[in-house]
C-alpha cells in the first residue's frame, strides 16, 4: 500500500504558498524536497554532536566519525556494492564525473584515443570529456539520437563502439527525455570491446533499484539533493580495482597517512580521494533520505511514478497543439516530460505555472545538444514527479497548461 | 490573478513583433543570450551621423523579451547614440507598460543589453 497522505505530511514545504496557491512542486528532476526526518537529522548533529570526523578523541567526535562511515556503509547497500572503499562522496554528480576525467582519464587518455559519449547527455557528462579530449588531442565520439529522437539509436552505438572508445560515459534516465537506457547491455558491449564504462545516474538512482554488480559499470554517480537528501554530497561509486590505482585529485589533509618534508603516503580507499573537512551534515541527512526510501521501497515508487507518467501522457494526448517527447511506452522511461505547446516559449509557460503556484523547468536544462535538436527555441518546459506528487497535481496542470492557450489564444 | 504581464500589447507585440530581421549593412551588431530559458537575440544596427538611423533584431525568445526587442528598436530610431547609453530598465518598463519582476528581468531587458554592447563596440572600433 503506497500512503500518499502520510508521505505528503513528512515534507514541510508541501504546505507552503507560491503565488497565494498551494504549492504544487513538479520540478523534481532539478532538486526533490526534503522530508523533515532529513531536515531533522541534519539539525540534530548540529545540536548535539557537531564536532570534525576522523580526528577527535572524545565522544561526540567519534559519534560523528561513525555517522558519516554509516552514510557511506546504507548506500554502498542500497546500490549492491562490495564495500564503502568504492564509494566517494563528492560535492555533487558534476564534481564526481570530473573526478573520473582528471585522474582516470588523464591517465589513460593519449593522442587519437576515442571517447564515447552520446547527443543526449547533460552538460555535467560532456564537458569533462570534451576538455579531456581537448587537453589530449583526442576524438570525442557522439552516439546519435534515434529517428523519433525518443533515445539514442542503438546501431549507432556499435557503430561507434567499433572505433574502440578508451571510455564510454552514458546517462542511465535522460533529464530531459526521462528515457532509460539498457545501462547493463552497454557495459558489457563496452567491456566487450575494452571500454571503461562511467553510468550518469542523477536521474535513475531516485526510482530505480540499481545494482552495482548486476550492471557491472566500472563508475556509477548520482547526487543525494535528486534522492530526498541534502545538497552538497555527490556520489561516485567505482570499481576497487581502478581505485587501486587512480592517484587523488585534491591532496591536503585526512587523504594522507603518513607525511615527511619531501613525501607521503596515500590514505586507504576511500579517504585518498576525499581531501580536508568533508560534507559531514550531507552525508549524515543523506543517509536519511536513503533510509527513507528503502522504507517505501524503490519498486513501489517506481510503480506510483509510472502510473502518474501514464495519466499525464493520457492527459496531455487529448490536447491539441501540445507535443510530450520522449518514449511513449512508460517502461521505457522515468518520471521526466518535456513538452512544447505550439508557438509559445517554455519561459511564458514556467511563468504562467508559476503564477498557479506550480513549479516547473523551462530552458535548455543543461543539454544544449539535446534540446537544440528537439526544439527550435532551443527550449522546452519540463515537468517531472516524485514520491508525493498526485493525479490533483497533474490535473492543475493540465489546468495551467489550457490557461496558457488562453491567454496567448492558441486553440 | 494578476496576468499583467501578458496584457494585449505585449501578446501584440510577441505576435507581430517590429523590426525583425537583418540590416545588411549594419555597422554594429551584437547577439546576446539568456541562459536560464533560452533566448537568444541578435540586433543589427545602423549608426549614420551619430544617429541611430535603423535598427532591427533576429532570434528566438519568449514573449516578454521579443515584446521589448520590438519596443526598444522601435524606441532608439533617430536617437543620438549616447542617449542609448543612458537607458536602463526604467525605459523598458515604460515601454512595455509593466514591472516585469526580477524573474523575467534578463528578458525584459535583452535586447537592450545587446544593443548596448553593439553600440560600445562600435565606439571602440
């Protein structure tokens, strides 16, 4: 029994006003709210155990120090990996990706090697590879979109996996499509031909059960504020075996274990790689949200968002002039719509939501590529779910969108 | 419910917008973009005498920033250059009869960006 009532009372901000309306939040794929059991962990450390980790001698020091291994030990469970030496938080997904560019990829990047990533990425998965590439006079290889620019096209990805990339880098769910790659089929194309292979699952992790070792990617990242947890913390899970031999990409203090004058030695994994005072009020509320999630249960969210997906593409199919891209077929893609409404900009429909009360993404959501190939405003406006959004919700929205007609006289 | 901001004149002015297109021989030009949503606009200027003899913009954007490139293009014509330097959101405000708010400010005020930098950089060549 999924209860919708006693889930949409655990997040304060639903009951806020924007614009004299009740807020109606549908702009989940930029940031998910907070449920107060997050709000509420974050503010208890401060209150009572706010102390620096991995240092301190006395109680609440090491009650931190547990609390923060914790966060790492609950989500290196929820994604199936080995141990928290796999695990690395990071400021965000972006930071994380970077990470893997400038240590990996600086390493085993050279003159005419080949990086593959697709058309569909967000800036965060390209621009790292297009610098890396840049910086080593390499190619930067582009998976195509398919013919109904729903996802990418798959004979396009042999085609390009035959060039040999040295790195595949790949979005699971598409932040602005919703569609969900076949993440575990490309790894093992890419291992098959010798690639390395990073997942971009900013957009998965929230509604679908990731397990690490069943899609056997070498690199996995994502972000605690898209998954109910606090901003700031950033997650890049990778393979021991690479992390062996990755060298840092910040150095400084907690990363090292022993220093002279001329030399030092690196910590263990994971801590080699998480340099100076971390995130330690991150890293404690994201527990909280994952903690959260696995009490509802990934299956069961996966399900209520498919269904409020399917009633808002039946919503949407009886307007006219509106076009929703994206896969039809809702197994096929996450909670994430972008539409268009005929000859009016995404912005003037964000604005008219807004004035609803209802907050919705309007722009090129960081994939310039994508939207520029999807629209000729190099724009669209997005609307996207989670846990506590409802049919009523959508309903206000259908509302919204016919008001916009309205106003710029669109039948 | 307030939809100011969509009054007939800027729906008007979205619709069948003043202006656009290109001046072959314009002697200043800039494009500017609006990274939160999109707009992207490019003005074309003719200066001849220290006059701004044309003006005209292309590009796409959303209502409030086409509505104010078409008032402000219309609005500098036969104006001395260095009066355009003086303009700020205060004109466009009068122009389009309206606060637009600090949301919609950058698309409020776009084609005046541009036109402001055109015109510097035609100064400075």
């Amino acid at each position: 029994m999924y209860d919708i009532d006693k889930i949409r009372d655990d997040f304060p901000i639903l009951k806020t006003k924007m614009n004299g309306k009740r807020l109606i939040y549908l702009d989940n794929a930029a940031t998910t709210q907070k449920p107060q059991q997050v709000i509420s962990a974050i503010v208890d450390y401060y209150s009572n155990y706010n102390s620096n980790i991995h240092r301190g001698l006395y109680k609440i020091s090491e009650k931190a120090t547990q609390k923060y291994s914790e966060s790492k030990e609950i989500f290196a469970k929820f994604i199936n990996a080995n141990s928290i030496e796999e695990i690395i938080y990071t400021k965000n997904t972006t930071e994380a990706i970077n990470l893997i560019a400038l240590t990996y990829g600086e390493k085993i990047i050279k003159e005419h090697d080949h990086i593959l990533i697709s058309e569909a990425e967000h800036h965060s998965n390209l621009i790292p590879w297009m610098q890396l590439a840049k910086r080593k006079k390499a190619h930067l290889d582009y998976i195509k979109l398919n013919e109904q620019k729903s996802g990418l096209d798959i004979e396009s990805l042999k085609e390009q996996m035959e060039k040999k990339p040295k790195i595949t880098a790949i979005f699971h769910a598409s932040n602005v499509l919703g569609t969900i790659n076949n993440i575990k089929d490309i790894s093992k194309l890419a291992h098959k031909n010798n690639s390395s292979i990073l997942i971009d699952g900013a957009q998965s992790i929230p509604n679908i059960k990731i397990d690490i070792k069943d899609i056997d990617c070498d690199f996995f990242v994502c972000s605690s504020h898209k998954m109910l947890g606090p901003a700031g913390i950033g997650i890049l899970f990778a393979k021991k075996s690479i992390l062996a031999d990755m060298p840092p990409l910040f150095s400084g203090g907690d990363m090292i274990k022993v220093v002279n004058k001329y030399s030092c030695a690196w910590n263990d994994l994971p801590w080699k790689f998480e340099s100076g005072t971390q995130n330690i009020e991150g890293a404690i509320g994201f527990r909280i949200a994952i903690d959260y999630i696995n009490k509802i249960g990934v299956e069961k969210i996966r399900k209520y968002e498919k269904d409020l997906m399917k009633y808002f593409l039946e919503q949407t199919n009886n307007i006219k002039n509106i076009e929703v891209f994206g896969p039809k077929n809702i197994d096929e893609r996450v909670g994430i719509a972008s539409f268009e409404i005929k000859n009016i900009h995404p912005h003037d429909i964000a604005y008219i939501f807004d004035k609803q009360g209802i907050a919705i993404r309007a722009g090129h959501h960081c994939a310039m590529p994508l939207v520029s190939e999807l629209s000729k405003e190099k724009a669209l406006a997005r609307i996207s779910f989670y846990i506590y959004n409802t049919k009523q919700e959508i309903d206000e929205s259908i509302k919204a969108i016919n008001k916009v007609k309205n106003i710029f006289k669109i039948e | 419910m307030s939809y100011d901001l969509y009054a007939e004149k800027i729906i008007s002015c979205y619709e069948h917008p003043h202006n656009k297109g290109q001046i072959k021989d314009a002697n200043a030009k800039f494009r500017e973009h609006n990274m939160v949503c999109g707009d992207d606009i490019t003005v074309y200027i003719k200066v001849k005498n220290n006059l701004i003899n044309d003006a005209k913009f292309t590009g796409n954007g959303c209502a409030i920033s086409i509505a104010s490139a078409s008032l402000i293009t219309d609005y500098i014509k036969n104006k001395k250059v260095d009066e355009i330097e003086k303009l700020d959101l205060n004109k466009i405000k009068e122009l389009l009869g309206i606060d637009p708010g600090p949301a919609r400010m950058k698309c409020a005020t776009l084609a005046l960006i541009a036109i402001k930098h055109a015109l510097k950089n035609y100064l400075t060549k």
